[in-house]
C-alpha cells in the first residue's frame, strides 16, 4: 500500500465516508487550481455534502498530513489576500494596508481571516506550490485573490485580457517599459506580488503628448500612488527591484472588473473554525499565542450548569451521580459539536460553548433541554435539572492557561444569563432572541419567549431577557 492509500485508510476510520470518498477523487483527479487554497464551504456545497462533516474531514486530513491550513488576512473591500500563514499564531499585527481600496484592515476572525487548504506537496505537487511559475491570471485567481471571490470556472483568462492594456512578466532586477494608450476612463496598474498599485484618474481633452510614469518594485513597502492624466499616449517604465517576478498588468478600472471582484461565495472565516468541535479537539495547543488578542464582532455563547449537583452526590451515592453527571456531559458534547459549536471549557458541572450564530446556539439549547428531560425519564427521577443561558455579542479570542478561551464582557453577562435560567426555562438576551433565525427556530418550535427587563451583577443598566419556556 503507497503512502497516499495509507493516509486515506487512516482518514476513512476518523471521517465521513462520503466526504472522504469526495477528499480522495479531488486529490486523484482534480485539476490543480482546484487543490490550491480550497475553499470547504464550496467544496461541500459543490458536492452535496454536509458542511460540518467536510470540515471535520478537511481537519483530520490535515492533521495527518494530506493537506496544509492556511490562515489568510483578507481584504473586506476587494477580498484579495493581504497576508498568509500557516499558523493563526502569525497573524499578529493591528492592521494590514490594502494597497487596491487604499484601507486598513484589522484583522477581525469573523470577517477577515480565511481559512483555506492546500494538498501537501508530499502527496501531489501542484504548479501553486511555486507561485513563481504560475501565469499571471493564475496567479491574480489562486494567489492574489481570497477564495471567496466568485471566479468563472473557465474563461478567466480571456476575460482578463479583456480588461487588461498590457501586462508583463518582470524577472527579479529586470527593467522593463510599456508604451500604451491611456482611454478616457480610470485606469489601475495593479502589480499583485508586491500589491503595488498606481491609480490613474483620466480626464480632460486628449493628448498627443507622451505622459511618463515611473514603478519601482520593492520588498520593503508596495507602492501606493495616485496621478491624474490626459486621454493619449502613455510610457509606463517598471523596475523590478525584487528577487523575485513581479507581473503588472494595467488595468481597466469599469463596471466589468467591479463585477467580478464584487461576486463572493461563503468562505470558512476562522471564527467558524475556532468555534468547531473537531479543530479544538485537534489543534488545542496550536491556535494563538499567548500575547495574541484577536477580535471577533458577533460569538454566541451558551452556558450551562446542573443545579442540585451536591445534593444529588448525597441523595444517590457518588458513583451514581458520577455516572449521571458524565452521561449528561457526553450529551451536551454531542449536541453542541452537532449544532457546529464547539465547547471552551467544563467547569465542575457546568459547560461553556460556542457558537458561529445565534440559532445554532438556540438549536442547542433546545436539544440539551429535551434530552435532560429524556434521561430523567430513563432513571425515573428528575436528577439532572439543567439551567442554561444564551448570549451573543463581541469578544476578544485569548489563551488563557495554554487553552484558547474567549474575554470579555459578552462571556461575563452570558454566564450571569445561566445563572438566572431555572430548570425548566432557557434564559437568552435580547440579542440573540432578535435574531431572525432564532425567531423561525423558536416559530417551528411552537414556543413564545416571554421578555423582563432585570439587573446583571456588575452591570450599570438592565439587560433585556427573555425566558423560552419549556412545553411538554
């Protein structure tokens, strides 16, 4: 058995048979492009498959070696690729400047950081793996741009040159001067290795004049420039003072290069990731650094606790409550990794999860609730008497005790959300409850939440919340 067989018999025995099965043809048939920064929301999309079950796929096909993460710093404007690691531990600084929107990206996990995956050289080489030698539309397609970015899957090369005056391939140290025709519309020379850019506002009478510009490629900054210039003949000098090729192209700045930057697909932010069952599990030691605090605009959190647990070690013996205790434990689990959360930490006999949206959170809670009442019945007692609370809000992403944990005043009034819930009622803010999701979870529920204002310990203002009752 090779080496390739090896890994996917390890990866069928830990994965969704049918996303595996999906993973091996890929990797077997598919052409290069598409092994380059994959795109798993798509992918599953694409091949009729559960998106959580790909992701999990995707993750112990990784961790075994059949592909590598890429955490990648994303333009909001654009959507190209400011910056890519390996680990999300790299991505460290405040702000990383996009040259084409002129803009500072902070880099937010629910918004700008991609998570994407790449087949492992050692498995199949594929022309990515050198971006040196890919063509320049390739390049633009697979490097420069984020996979959330809607290319055609054919033609792009054809569209390019539509849009394009002139372009070249410059090798490191290499000179080089275009002479082009500069239209009566905006134009853009756009360079996407360096994410050097220079604007050209054209306007006014034309020209017979030769207009000159000036480009000089570096590894210390990309150059941000701006000129106004006259309808007529253009002398673009390009200097390449890097050790590597640069591929400027310049640009049509119309509706039609606006049309096809602007269409997006989902993509797998790495809030989602962080919030995941499997990548916790996986990768607990090797999400952030110790210094690292990364912000997130929207987490949803759920907690939970028993209520009563000493008492129920004294009514029915320790290893009867061990028993009940950790039977409710691998309960809560599954249901949260099912509804694509993930839990943070146990803590004694209470739970903190995550969600990536409120509904999910809501789903969850539901379901924790419903299989509490289901194994009192099996005991015929009441024993495991759940109180459960739900907020969602900003948050920063932090490692605490060589743990990835969440800080901040959303996980502070989640937890005093929990402690308010009785046994039967699941306590969740007005937040979450406003949420159109959460209305059509709770509409197909059949239950009505019922609002009150109250006070949260450490909180000036009240908090709206709302009670979900429980029908039996």
């Amino acid at each position: 058995m090779g080496e390739i067989e090896a890994l996917f018999a390890v990866l069928r025995r830990s994965a969704d048979a049918d996303a595996v099965a999906a993973i091996e043809r890929l990797v077997r048939e598919a052409p290069d492009r598409a092994l380059n920064r994959i795109n798993v929301l798509d992918f599953a999309a694409h091949h009729g498959l559960s998106e959580e079950l790909t992701i999990a796929a995707f993750l112990h096909a990784a961790r075994i070696g059949l592909f590598d993460l890429s955490w990648n710093v994303l333009c909001p404007g654009c959507g190209s690729v400011l910056d890519a690691t390996a680990t999300l531990k790299s991505v460290q600084r405040e702000s990383y400047p996009c040259s084409l929107c002129a803009a500072d990206c902070e880099p937010i996990l629910d918004e700008i950081v991609e998570v994407t995956f790449t087949v492992s050289p050692r498995i199949r080489h594929i022309a990515a793996h050198d971006p040196g030698s890919l063509p320049i539309w390739e390049y633009h397609r697979q490097i420069f741009w984020g996979s959330a970015v809607d290319f055609p899957e054919e033609g792009i090369e054809a569209l390019a040159e539509q849009l394009t005056l002139d372009y070249v391939e410059l090798p490191p140290g290499e000179k080089a001067v275009l002479s082009l025709q500069l239209p009566a519309e905006a134009v853009i020379v756009l360079e996407p290795v360096t994410h050097s850019v220079y604007f050209i506002e054209v306007g006014g009478e034309p020209t017979r004049e030769r207009q000159h510009i000036s480009m000089v490629f570096n590894k210390v900054q990309p150059l941000t420039e701006t000129q106004a210039l006259r309808p007529g003949p253009l002398r673009l000098s390009l200097d390449n003072r890097t050790e590597m090729r640069v591929l400027p192209a310049v640009w049509v700045a119309d509706s039609r290069l606006h049309e096809i930057v602007s269409r997006r697909k989902p993509f797998m932010t790495a809030k989602r990731l962080l919030s995941n069952q499997t990548f916790r599990d996986l990768y607990q030691t090797e999400m952030l650094d110790v210094d690292q605090r990364l912000k997130i605009t929207s987490l949803t959190f759920l907690f939970t606790d028993l209520k009563g647990s000493t008492d129920l070690y004294e009514r029915v013996g320790d290893l009867d409550a061990f028993n009940l205790v950790r039977s409710h434990f691998r309960v809560l689990l599954d249901i949260v990794a099912a509804e694509a959360g993930a839990v943070v930490k146990t803590i004694g006999d209470a739970v903190m999860a995550t969600f990536p949206t409120p509904d999910r959170a809501i789903s969850a809670a539901l379901r924790m609730r419903e299989a509490m009442s289901k194994l009192n019945s099996a005991h015929g007692r009441q024993d495991l008497l759940l109180k459960i609370g739900v907020h969602e809000g900003p948050c920063l992403a932090v490692l605490l005790n060589d743990r990835q944990d969440y800080f901040g005043q959303t996980v502070n009034v989640a937890s005093r959300v929990r402690s308010m819930a009785d046994t039967t009622a699941i306590v969740a803010t007005d937040s979450v409850v406003q949420d159109p999701h959460v209305a059509e979870v709770l509409e197909r529920s059949g239950l009505r939440p019922a609002p009150r204002e109250v006070v949260l310990r450490g909180l000036a203002r009240k908090v709206s919340v709302y009670e979900i009752p429980y029908i039996d």
